[in-house]
C-alpha cells in the first residue's frame, strides 16, 4: 500500500486504500487532542455556568460531537478498500446516518430538566468546529499524490 521513500522519508501510498488510509491518520492525528481539549473546556465552562445541568449537557454534546467525528474516521477506515465512487456513497450514507441520529437524540433530549440545552448544544458546536477545523489540517499536511496510477508491466521502474 505504501512505499518508503530514499532517506527514511515518510511512507507514500502506492494504491486507492493506501491514500485513504494515509488521509485518515493524518486527520485523527491532527483532531484528536485539539478535540479533546475544546471538549473539556466546553464541559468545565458549562459546568460553572449552568451547574450540574450544564455538566451533564456538555458531556453530552462533547460524547456526541466526539463520537461523530471518531465515526467519519472509522468509516473511512472501514470503506478504503472500496472503489472511490463507492467510498463517496458511503461517505455520504454516514453522514446521512449521524444527521438521523442527531436528530433522534436531539428529539429524546427535549425538554428534560437535568440538562441544559444550551450547554449541550454550544460544546458540541464548538468541538465538531474545531475538530473539522484540524482534520482539514491534517488532510492537507498528508503527503499523497495527487494521481495513483497502478504499476504497469511494460514499467521497468515498477
């Protein structure tokens, strides 16, 4: 799937599923610990505004938006080996299915007195900005090529 580079350079995928592989870590490596961060300060702020309620809604909205952003990475994982048309579809089919669970959850949570809806909504909005904001990063910063084509017989290079 990959192939290292002369001099110990970083390892340069050689197929499809080595790229989205290689897009993949890029992306939990560079939005994992922003997250996790934003995630905290979101439940410790609520926390000392609104009280227990905002405890327990910014946990909520941190787990929500944590476990959705950790699901994109595992179905990207997951799908790699498909075909890129394929991939786009199953893309968009989880999306689709964390907007459905968002909506369920949201519908299950409306109303109830030990949370505060404000607190679960503002710290899962600010940890799903800020881990996109860094999986963007860490896409970009992947060194994978542009085009990769598969090796050919008549290629005495490959």
């Amino acid at each position: 799937m990959t192939k290292n580079e002369p001099g110990g350079a970083a390892a340069i995928p050689t197929t499809h599923a080595g790229a989205v592989l290689t897009y993949a870590d890029a992306m939990l490596r560079a939005a994992l610990w922003p997250g996790l961060a934003v995630a905290v300060v979101g439940i410790v702020v609520s926390t000392v505004v609104t009280g227990v309620p905002g405890l327990v809604g910014g946990a909520i909205g941190a787990g929500l938006a944590l476990g959705g952003s950790l699901f994109t990475l595992y179905m990207m994982r997951r799908s790699a080996e498909l075909q890129p048309m394929m991939l786009m579809g199953v893309a968009l089919g989880s999306f689709f299915a964390k907007l459905i669970a968002l909506f369920i959850i949201a519908t299950l949570l409306k109303g109830v007195s030990w949370l505060n809806a404000r607190s679960l909504a503002f710290t899962m909005l600010a940890t799903f900005a800020v881990w996109t904001y860094f999986e963007v990063r860490g896409f970009r910063s992947a060194k994978v090529p542009t085009l990769i084509m598969p090796p050919s017989d008549a290629d005495p290079d490959a």
